[in-house]
C-alpha cells in the first residue's frame, strides 16, 4: 500500500513573515496522525527559517529546485549539499516552469534528479504536457520523452527514492483542474511504463498530481487508483484550503 504525500509548492510568493505565518497555520492545523505525508516547499531564501520552525514536526522540508553540480562557478544555483545542510529532504525538479519559463532542458532535468539522489534529497520529477501538446495527442510522447531522460541518466532503481508529479500544463494556475479520469489515465500510463522495467517499482513508486488541485477536488482526484496525492501551487497559500487537501489524502 502506498502512503500518499501532498507537497505544497509556494512558488515566489509571500515573504519571510508571510512563510513563517502559513507555516504555522499549517503545522496547527494538521494535528497528530494525520493519514498522508506532508510537505511545503518554500523560496530557497526562506528555507533555514522553515526548517527551523519544522524541528520536531513530521512535515518534510523541500526546495523548488537543485544544481545539476556539487559547487563552483554557477551562478544563482544552489546546490543539494547546502540544501541538505538546512535539512531539506525533498526537492522538486523540472517543474514545467522551469521547463517552460527559464528553458530548462530534459537532459538538464535528468542531471539536476542525479544529484538531488546523490546527496540523500528525494526528487520530485515534474512532467506533463501542454495544451497544445495534449490536442495534438503527444501527451505520451511528451511525458515519456520527460521520464526517459531520467531512466536513461539515473536508471529505474532510482525511482525507489523519488516521487513523480504529473502535472498537466494547460492545468497549472489556471483553474483548468485534468478530469479525475484524464488524470488517472496518464497515471496508470506512467506506472505502466516503469512497470516493464521494474514491476516492484512500479508498484511502489507514489505518482503525484498536479494542476489547479483544491479542496472541492482533492478527495476526487486522490481517490483514484495510481493517484498517491498532489504538488499544490495557489490553494498551499492558504492554510485552511492546504489543509483540506491534505486532509483528503
Ligand atoms: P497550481 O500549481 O496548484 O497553482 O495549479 C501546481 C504546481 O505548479 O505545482
């Protein structure tokens, strides 16, 4: 049985009272025993502050991103050995607006993955397609061309120690949330795929969605068979709206 994660990407908003003060909303509110696994992602700035504020607390600390190196002359990256160093255990990868926005590159992507699991960081592998991609039927292609860049630098064994999110591009901040039955049907491909490489994997490899999820489709979308929770963008910067979700896991 796998356990579901619901992570919230805060993506660059708030500032430092804002994070501390959603923080500790959420820390509040989710109480002991709460079924999923939780985790927040804020700005790389605000990361030691809330990490701090998570001492003794279960919910797990992650970046938004991570250096495809260890260090050196690379400007405006942050490498896994420092995040690691401010008690990050989670760290997102190839977020389609890092793929879209700032050009990042399959390849770079698979490099960024190696070193989050070279230094002990559990990536979060983004993949999906955009709207056009989805009309012109290369949603397969496109999300299969994303995963194999990982298997082919990384290899399948490193799907144990890291998480999938699908999320449909035409879906992010836009409201357009993927029906629970789009969803699950490029879940169930995904698990299918790794499947044909390594069954156990497969089986336990938790695949996240995400794209516009809130609390009046949360309950929906993780009850469906390869859905194990979700990547949260605008509804993780609301304490009460995080916290349903969450709680519907
Ligand atoms: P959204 O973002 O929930 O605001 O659509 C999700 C994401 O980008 O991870």
């Amino acid at each position: 049985m796998r356990r579901s994660l619901v992570v919230g990407n805060w993506k660059m908003n708030g500032n430092r009272g804002k994070s501390l003060g959603l923080l500790g909303d959420i820390l509040a509110g989710l109480g002991e025993g709460a079924k999923a696994d939780v985790g927040v992602c804020p700005p790389f700035v605000y990361l030691p502050e809330v990490g701090e504020a998570l001492t003794g607390s279960s919910v797990l600390l992650g970046s938004q991103n991570v250096a495809d190196q260890d260090e050196g002359a690379f400007t405006g990256e942050v490498s896994a050995l420092m995040l690691k160093e401010f008690g990050c255990q989670l760290a997102i990868v190839g977020h389609s607006e890092r793929r879209l926005i700032y050009g990042e590159s399959s390849a770079l992507v698979a490099a960024r993955y190696a070193k989050a699991l070279q230094h002990g960081l559990i990536p979060i592998l983004c993949i999906g397609e955009t709207l056009e991609e989805r009309e012109s039927e290369r949603t397969f292609d496109v999300v299969g061309e994303q995963l194999d860049a990982v298997l082919h630098t990384a290899g399948v064994a490193s799907l144990a120690k890291a998480v999938i999110a699908y999320e449909p591009v035409w879906a992010i901040g836009t409201g357009r949330t993927a029906s629970t039955e789009q969803a699950q049907e490029v879940h169930s491909w995904i698990r299918a795929r790794i499947a044909k490489l390594d069954a156990n994997i497969s089986e336990s490899l938790q695949i996240l969605y995400g794209g516009s999820v809130k609390p009046d489709n949360a309950a929906a979308l993780f009850s469906m068979p390869d859905i194990d929770g979700g990547l949260i963008g605008g509804a993780s910067l609301d304490a009460n709206s995080f916290l349903k979700i969450c709680h519907s896991a």
